[in-house]
C-alpha cells in the first residue's frame, strides 16, 4: 500500500469539503485576558482578541490561581513523578478532590487528566461493576461520553436529543431487572441548550436507573458556588456521577467525577484509563483547587453574572441585525452559517481584518449544514470590543451575502 498517497488522499478530502482545520498560533498576555498576540505563519504578529476560548471567566489568568501555582511549583518541582497508584498521589491532588467533593456536595470525587478521560473511563468501566448494564445516552452526548459507552462492550440506546418521551419507550422495553443507567449533559455546548435534567431524574428514580450528567460547560458559571445547572436548579442530589472539567471556567486542566464513595472506589480500582495514567502535575492541581475554591464565593458569582450579562448584550446586539443566532438562554453564543467554506472565511477575515478570533465549527462536531461560529463572551470583553464583534460581523455577512433569517431556539 502507499501510504503517502492514502494520507494526501484523507486530507485532500477535508479540504475539498472545506473543513480542514488550522491551528491559530497565539500567545496569550498574562494580565491582559481575553488580548493575545496572533504569530502568523509569514513570522510577523498581530494583537488580536480571542473570542472562542473556554477559560469563560478568565480565571487562567488570576492572581489566585498563578499564586497556587507558583507555590506548588516552588514546593514540589515540575511534574508528579508517576500514576495516582505508584507516587503520583500528592497532598495537592487530595485537596483537589476535597474541594471538588464539597463543591458537588458528595462524599467523593477523583481527578483525571481531563474531562475526555474521566468521560470515556468511567463510562468504559461501569459495564464491569454492573454486569449487564444498559447505557441510555442523549443523541448530542460529547465524543467523550460516545466513546466511553461504544467501548463498554454492553448494551446502548440512544434517545433522541432531550426527548423524554423516546427515553421512556425506551426505558420500557428493555427487562425491568436489568441494571440501568442514563448519560446525559447539562449543556450542550454547540446549541447552547440545556438538558431537560429534573424529567430525567424523574424518570431514572421511576426505573431504578442511575443518572450520571456531564456539566463540563456549566461548572464555574452556574449555581450559587459554580457547581453548574444542576446546583442552580436545586437537582444536584438527585444526580449519581457529575462529570466536570477544571479546563473551561476553572482555566486550568483536567477533568473529575464526584459520586458516592463506594462509586468512586470502584472506579478508581476499576478504570484502566485512570490506573494507567501519569497524575497532573502538582502545581497544575493547586491551580484547579484555588480556582474552584475562588469561584465558590462571592467574587465568583459576580464573575459570573458580569458573564451572563455580556453574552445577552452580544446575543441581543446580533439579533438586532437579523443573524441566525442560536439561543437557548445559556452563555454560549452560536452564529449558525450552515456552509463549511464559508464558515471559515469569515473566521479568516475577522482575524485577519478585524483582529478577531473565533474559531469555525465544522463536522463532525457539528452536523453537516449547521457549521457555525461559536462566541463565547468573558466578563472582561469590554462594551468597545462587542461594539468590534457586532460591527465586524454585520460587514462580513453582508461582504459573503448570507442570510439574515434568525433560527428558532
């Protein structure tokens, strides 16, 4: 076989279709969060605003966050020296998981290297604790969760996106002394909906099945102490295993489940995907624990607030000129172009004339003719830099003479 020819022949495919995918080399400014500095492929720079990251609150950036780390760093060197189980344990991974326990309000959590991982271990593993498990899973589950149960090796079911009507059929026709348990998010990052969380406990608790929620966009931003939507809607309790990540609004890295004890024991046993992995880095989970612990308090629900409040100004501002925004109330802000080619040309043009960063959303992480721009505003993208985003993007959509029909939510 000529596996040059095989490789020229898949990438050539991406960019027939338009959805080849470039990195954006940037360096972020310390302090100055959401400025970076674009490094173009020609070697020169340019000041740009990043407006698609997943650090929603900045807190990459915060002095609380930095001192944890530096004291971490200082007091332990670089890296963890191993895997959870041979000395990668270390005093900062346990407060890590303390804090993460207290913030869900369970017994236990346990960290992994990112919410991918923590995802597609436990999903992989529950089939082994539970022999003859059947995994309910919402059509728009992340990667993570559909690789986690494609691998489990037991039975599936997919009910269709937030349709508890198909997940009762489905619940109904399967033996009612079979062990069950329903995957599901708290938002789904690309639409920006949220689940339908309280029907499905209703309909777990009926069925005897488990519940385990993915809130790895709703961490940080939801709830009295940033637990997420299922803390905001007084639901935490009802839920089994809450998936998180400290890579979005905590501005770190990693991912976690927080459940009952014995949950998190057999998982920890269990899961070749944490067993087998190098732990983060100490100074990494110093960081994690001072962002959570941060977020938790006062200053981190006006964080929080100031985030809500601009994303309805951008929303409401886009509206105004008849773009195709997608909005199901939550701080995500998609702009729905429906064509890959050009989805990217406006990604271009907004960088490179604007200064503007915003990444295209093509397949497959999106379904083909809904590739979108995917904005997600910070509290500290001031009024002028909306004013930017708002004026740039009624120029380029009238420049690539698109629709200004806006979508239902």
């Amino acid at each position: 076989m000529n596996f040059d020819a095989a490789l020229d022949a898949a990438l050539q495919h991406l960019h027939d279709e338009g959805r080849y995918r470039t990195f954006i080399d940037i360096e972020r400014r310390k302090g100055h969060f959401p400025q970076a500095v674009w490094r173009r492929p020609d070697g020169t720079e340019k000041d740009i605003t990043v407006w698609c990251g997943n650090d929603y609150l900045g807190m990459g950036q915060h002095p609380a966050v930095l001192a944890a780390m530096h004291e971490a760093l200082d007091a332990t060197g670089a890296g963890s020296g191993g895997t959870r189980n041979i000395s990668g344990t270390t005093v900062y991974h346990k407060r890590l998981e303390a804090e993460i326990a207290d913030l869900h309000a369970k017994e236990a959590a346990l960290v992994f290297t990112s919410a991918y991982i923590a995802n597609d271990a436990t999903l992989s593993t529950l089939p082994k604790l539970f022999p003859g498990l059947i995994i309910y899973s919402d059509a728009l589950n992340h990667a993570s969760m559909i690789e986690g149960v494609r691998r489990n090796g037991g039975a599936k079911r997919i009910f269709r996106h937030n349709d508890v009507a198909h997940l009762r059929e489905l619940l109904e026709a399967d033996d009612p002394a079979a062990p069950k348990l329903i995957a599901f998010e708290s938002i789904y990052s690309m639409d920006g909906d949220f689940g339908v969380i309280e029907e499905i406990c209703d309909l777990a608790d009926e069925f005897g099945a488990l519940s385990y929620i993915d809130e790895v966009h709703a961490v940080g931003m939801y709830g009295p102490r940033g637990a997420g939507v299922t803390e905001r809607d007084g639901l935490m309790h009802r839920i089994d295993i809450i998936n998180g990540t400290m890579a979005k609004a905590y501005g770190v890295m990693g991912g976690y489940i927080a459940a009952s004890a014995k949950m998190v024991d057999a998982i920890r046993s269990y899961a070749p995907g944490f067993i087998f992995t190098t732990s983060l880095p100490p100074a990494v989970a110093a960081g994690c624990a001072a962002s959570i612990g941060f977020l938790k308090t006062t200053e981190g629900q006006k964080l929080r607030d100031m985030q809500q409040t601009h994303a309805r100004i951008l929303k409401m501002r886009l509206k105004g000129l008849g773009l195709p925004i997608i909005d199901h109330g939550s701080h995500i802000v998609p702009v729905h172009v429906g064509d890959p080619v050009h989805c990217k040309l406006i990604s271009d043009m907004l960088l490179e004339r604007y200064g503007i960063y915003v990444q295209p959303i093509n397949f497959p992480t999106v379904p083909r003719g809904t590739e979108r721009l995917r904005f997600t505003p910070s509290p500290v993208h001031d009024p002028k830099e909306i004013d930017k985003v708002v004026h740039a993007m009624d120029a380029l959509w009238s420049h690539c003479a698109l629709n200004r029909a806006e979508l239902s939510a």
